[in-house]
C-alpha cells in the first residue's frame, strides 16, 4: 500500500501544481491581450494622436536649432563662379 498511496500523493501534488500553473497562464494571456487592446485603443485615439503629434514635434523643433548651424555651415559653398559651358552632343546615326 505504501506505493500505492505515495503514487496517490505525487499525483495530486501534480494535479496542484498544473492547476496552479494553469492558473499564472491564464493570468498572464489575459494581461497581454488586455494590454494590446489598450495599445490598439489609445494609438487610434484622435486626441491622443493629436497629443503624440504635438509631443514629437516639439521634441523636433527643440533639437533643430541645435542641430541645423552646424549641419549647413560646412554644406554650402561661400561663392559661386559662372556656369561651366558644355559642348551640346548631337545624336548621330550610327555607321555601317
């Protein structure tokens, strides 16, 4: 009977511990979905939208003044000379 009964044992021990894992699992499938109908639901938000628009524009235009007088001062030439003539190329028919 002893190894009948541990068997009994173990096996309701395991019962608990599925049951409890099942348990976490369902939990945590729940949180996520939740979580990604939060998600859906505040980026297609208009406001929020609008809100997240406002926030990365200013974050932009905070940058840009820093950013800019560096970027340009070495892009463009101080002086500019005349144009650079060109011989015009006529297509011509091919020999045989």
């Amino acid at each position: 009977m002893t190894g009948t009964n541990a068997f009994k044992n173990a096996s309701l021990n395991m019962k608990k511990l599925l049951t409890a894992l099942t348990i976490l699992n369902t939990a945590a499938a729940v949180t996520a979905f939740a979580g990604i109908v939060y998600v859906y639901w505040y980026v297609n938000n208009e406001t929020k939208q609008e809100q997240m628009k406002k926030f990365v524009g200013d974050k932009i235009m905070e940058q840009l003044p820093s950013l800019m007088p560096n970027a340009l001062d070495n892009a463009l030439p101080k002086t500019t000379g005349g144009s650079i003539p060109t011989t015009p190329k006529v297509p011509a028919m091919p020999k045989l």
